[in-house]
C-alpha cells in the first residue's frame, strides 16, 4: 500500500496537464508527487521478450483460479513465484504463511483492517501509524465511514490501553527509516506493510516473520499498471476472511494481470540465479544508488535542504555492507518553522507532496526517486536553481 | 454487478471439491449456484488466435493511463471500443456519459453508492432494490458497516419520503424480468444495473439512457475472470467521486485486463459487421435458445416446478422479434409453502441458490444457464431424474 499513491485522491488527478507554467519556462512541471515507478522500464525494455505473455481469447474466462488454495481466485502460477522469489532473496518467510492476492496492496490494506476489527464491537477500531506515515493510510481506513474501524492518528500518541491495529511501513514511506511496532499495547493487531523490503531500496537483514505482511508488484519491480498485490498472512481465519473481502469488493483479482506478474517475477528469480542475465536487484540498486549520490551532493552543495542519513547494514542478499537507496527522499527544508517546502518546490516547477499529508509539517516533503531519467535529471538541475536563486551566504 | 456472484462469499469457495455424495452415485455436485460464464468459451475457442494479445515486460508500468478521460486510468482503447460495442449493439446512450472502468461491476455498484451518498447526512441513505433482488446487494452496501450508505431491503416496502438509493437489474437477476424503478420518490437516486441487457438474454427494445449505467464483460462476453465493468455516467461530479472511490480502493484498475477486453469488444463487434466472421451474440442467442427449450420440455414433462414465461419483443439489434432468455433460470417448486427447493435439488446433485438469498422464498431456486454443455446436460438429466422419483400422478 505504501507502494501505491494516495496523492491521486487530493491533488490533480493529470498533474502534467494541469501543470502550471511561470512566465520564463514554459516547460511542464516535474511531477515526482506520487511514486510512479517509470525508472524500471530501461530494465524491462532490455529484457527483450524474455517476459512476453499472450492470452488467446478462451483463456481465463472463469472466476475461479485453477489452484486449491484458500484464496480461491489465486493464480497458482502467481503463488509459486511470489513464493519463489521471497526464498530467492530471502526478505520473509513464506512457508507457514497464507497468501492472499489483491488489486494492488491498497486492497489488501482494506482486507486486512476487515478482517483484524472486531465484528461484535458497537465501536469502530482504532487505526494507528507513526508520523511520518503513508499519506493514503487515513483516507483507506475512513473514506466509507466504515463502523469497523476508524483512523486513529499517530502511533506515538496513541493511548496503549485498549485494541487498536498498528500499520508498520518498513522501510517507512515516506522517510525510509526501518520501523519496529511503536504502540507495544497488550490488545493490538499489527499489519507489517513491507512494498519497499526488497534489495534495491534496503539490506535484507533478516526474513521478515509477521502475522500480516503486504507486498506490492508495483514497488518490487515496477509493473504499477497491473494492481497486484499479495498478503502473507499467519492465521488462516485472518486469510478466510480477507479473502472473503476481495470477494465482496471485486470478486477476485484480474487474471491476466495475475498470470502476467507470475510472469515477472520468474524473470526476476531467474536473473538472480543465472548468471547470463542481468540480476534485476543489482541493476535497480545500481540505479538507485547513482542518483541518491547525485541527490545529496546537490543537497551538500546548497544550503536549503537536509534529508536523512541511513546507516549501512549487512545485507543477506548481496552478502555486502549496503546503505539504504529509499524510493522516496525526505526533504528537510532548513528553514522556520513557517517554511511551506511543497509550495518552495511547486514554484520552481516541482511537485512533491508535502510532509502536512504525512503527519508531519510543512518544512517536510516527499519526493519520488522512481521516475524517468529525463524527469530525475530536471528535478535535480531545478532544485540546484533554487540553491542559486535563494542563496543565503 | 448482477453478472457476478454473491454466493462466494456464504457458500463453499470450492464446492465440486466439497460436493457430497450419495450412496448411489460418486460423480460430484453440478455447480449451477453461481453464473459462471463458461458457456462462451467455446466460441472463444474458435476464434483462434483473432483474440490474442501479448504484453512485453516493458508494457504499462505506469499507474496512469494515456488517454485524456476523466477516469485516469481507463485505457483509451478500452474507451474506444466500450463506446463502439454500444453503439453496434445499440444498447446504451454513450455519448454524453462519462465511462468509469472498475474492477468487475461489483467494484462500480460500490463506486456509484459512495458517490451518491450524500456526505453531509449524519444518518446513511437507505439502499433499496425490488425482490427479487441480486443476492450481492445487501453484502456489497453493508460489509464494512458503512455511515454512508445501509441496506433497506425491498424497493416494493419501502417508505418513498426521504432520500434513497434504488438499483434496478433489467434484465433482472435472478429472473430475468424487464425492469422500471419501483419506489419512485422525490428524492431517489438510481443505479441501472444493465450487466444482462445484451442481445443474447433478451431483446434490446431501445438504447438505455439514465444517469448512472453498469456493464460488465463477464456477462456480455464471459470473461468473468478479466474482472472489468464499466460504467456510464451522466453527470460529472457523480463520474469524478466514482473515480475517486476506484482510487482510494484499489487505485486504478489492471491494465493488462483493460486491454485485453478492449480486443476482446473489438473482436464482438467485428463479428457483428463482418459477415465472414460467426456473429458472437447470434451464436451465443442459438445457445441459449436451444438451453432454454431443453429445459422448458423438463419442466414441462414434470409436474413440480414452474418457470417463468417472458414475452417476445421486437429487438433493433437482431431486428426480429425476440424471446428472452436469461442467464439465470427462476424455478419455482409447485409444493406448498414449506418446499425448500435449494435443498430438494441438492439431494440430486444439483447446486443452485435459494429463493431466500434473494429475497424471496424457499420454493425459488436460481440455476445458473451458463456453465459449460457437459455441466448442462448432466443438469438436464438430474432434473428429469427428481420428476421420475417424486412422480405424483
């Protein structure tokens, strides 16, 4: 979920139509608001037809998968690659766990929270997450009034005593930190969203092992278009009932974007294990580790700005010390506490979104790293702009 | 939505695996609960490869889509060739609608209900349908205890001062009746939900033109397993909050599936202008004609069950007139009020829907018409069986 885009619902809808235009440029604005992961596609451009998939006409017409799992509209091609890819990179354990499949990680969210309320409760369950926490979070859990549970704020703040379900994005979106559980009360039911866990973004450090994990195609290698999602999910009452959510919402997950992922993910797996191919983590990690360098030395280079520091860690994957090349960067305007960094940005053409939708403030705000070349290369020369144009010394 | 199927969310996931059997006889359950369109994958079968379509690793990554629609993420071929089917087929008034794509039309019923909920009521508005209604609707309005909206039973009870929600299925599930709205208050709201108004269930009498519209490829051309519906909408803001729901709940819905039902509509409407090809809704007519008389002989040489009679109408599609034949059969028990006619065909091996589930009572079952011929026949032969067993004369 923390993979997906919660800005769609608040800020225009087609921001490079709408884009504003000052009177020197009449280029467009860089959008970098929401995290369309774009950057993947020189990957998957050089793979050629390695991950071609044809549907005929009589094929996927039913409602029901051919698998015998409990989730019953599950693909079980896409379960035997989303269970081979976490053992192939080790980032969570899969083999005592359920898998649910969703239209994207969004929907399993909603799924999750339905099946950890409580039904027999008059009062809607409290939903919490620690700021900075995914924009979207609020919206998901209140956007229907649901009298199951309700958004209950920050995580930090929140009254231990008494049921709750504690959303942990780890690493966080937007800031990239790895969490841990902040609430610690004895009645809550946590919901680990794990979409940025893969090795491109952070160090394996261990296989994660929680009741609910979520993951996301979409931030795992960038195939946003598609909606898939999958839940690794402990107790199959917990797994029964979400999958009966997906059932009421949308009677299952489209099959051609199922069997299309399966597709992916085996050409993941199999880049990671056969040296002829180009391992689709080391490529991503590559790049991501390029422009982080380029980002922080604009950011050393003028006096604006902070963002966070991230220490190394050993990664289990690349058997290597590695440091944290996050999906988005955490800008950190240096500026009073009256700074507006969104509307800094938006004036210099680049929309972000601002730390006011993450729980936090205005100083704050959220850029995505996952965009095209062309637009990554814009962002950096406008931001070096206002380095010049503000300059303090 | 009424071309999906409520019935996965109370009755077994996997009822051929969990079908009893009788002493007698070890072959399984047929399965005529749900309305699985596996009928048509014959003709799909036979349309070779005019269908297929293949996606590379580079295709859609995006969560945008390219066409300039209200509806950010409708793929503009799907766009196009919704708009032609319509206008082929002439059932439905597209041009001065909105199309809103959604994960199957259960995902639009829930659209178009939060978008015409109002937000300002303290109170939810009351969601109403005729009996027999869709056995989905009371789950898909109340399954997250939704402030916004709450199911209130039958349009034909319900008190018509004060606002409301009433859907109308035309033609109907479960008993494929022409449909008006029934409450027809001052301040009532309508959903049309039209997943069946298609020349191969029931004469196309005029093009349909109401604010709010639902289709679905499951049951116009049996790929239920796409899970795509649309909608066209009259109004923009009711289109814009419809949008804004398909956002928060799963962000957009799967490219891959849009796509490849923009082909599959592309191809139905050739084969309606191109003489060389098998004309898809004339071959599927033939075989729901040739269903419907096979099973009206049954009931007929019977003396237990009644079905309903529809009466022919000029369709403008086949211009001829047509009998309808729906993708459900109603089948009334003639015993007394205690009959439970779900139960009595159960003990035959046949698994349908109860009356209740609608409703309505125990002496209906609803029989899906559209799974595959061997699960037909095997239907038909049970069917005959019950006469010969309970033979009252």
């Amino acid at each position: 979920m923390s993979g997906t885009d919660g800005c769609l619902v608040k800020c225009s809808l087609f921001p490079c139509a709408s884009a504003e235009n000052d009177t020197k440029d009449t280029s467009p604005t860089i959008v970098l608001d929401h995290g369309d992961p774009t950057m993947y596609e020189s990957y998957w451009r050089k793979m050629g037809h390695k991950c071609d998939i044809t549907f005929s006409g009589d094929d996927s017409l039913s409602y029901f998968a051919n698998g015998k799992s409990l989730c019953w509209f599950l693909e079980s091609k896409l379960e035997e690659q989303i269970t081979r890819l976490h053992n192939v990179v080790g980032n969570a354990i899969v083999d005592d766990h359920y898998i649910v499949v969703g239209t994207g990680s969004s929907q399993l969210v909603q799924a999750a929270l339905y099946a950890l309320s409580p039904s027999d409760q008059l009062e809607p369950i409290s939903v919490v997450s620690a700021t900075p926490f995914y924009s979207a979070y609020p919206d998901v859990t209140d956007f229907v009034r649901s009298g199951l549970h309700k958004w209950g704020g920050d995580a930090k703040t929140f009254e231990k005593y008494g049921p709750y379900i504690e959303l942990i994005t780890s690493p966080n979106n937007p800031d990239g930190v790895i969490r841990e559980p902040i609430v610690n009360g004895d009645q809550g039911k946590l919901i680990f969203d794990l979409a940025y866990y893969w090795p491109q973004y952070t160090a394996i450090t261990l296989p994660a092992n929680h009741d609910v994990m979520l993951f996301t195609i979409s931030k795992c290698t960038g195939h946003a278009g598609s909606r898939i999602g999958w839940a690794l999910v402990k107790d199959k009452e917990v797994a029964r009932k979400m999958t009966k959510f997906m059932e009421i919402s949308t009677i299952g997950v489209s099959k051609e974007a199922q069997l299309r992922a399966a597709k992916i993910l085996e050409v993941v797996s199999n880049s990671c294990l056969d040296f002829t191919l180009k391992n689709f983590f080391e490529y991503s990690q590559s790049l991501m580790t390029d422009r982080w360098q380029r980002l922080r030395q604009v950011v050393t280079d003028n006096d604006l700005f902070v963002i966070q520091n991230y220490p190394p860690q050993y990664c289990l994957f690349t058997k290597d010390l590695c440091e944290s090349h996050p999906a988005f960067a955490w800008l950190i305007s240096k500026g009073g506490e009256e700074e507006d960094c969104e509307k800094l940005l938006k004036e210099h053409k680049i929309q972000t979104r601002s730390g006011r939708r993450f729980g936090s403030d205005s100083r704050n705000v959220r850029i995505s790293m996952l965009s095209r070349d062309e637009d990554f290369n814009i962002f950096l020369k406008r931001l070096m702009v206002i380095q010049g144009s503000t300059n303090r010394t």
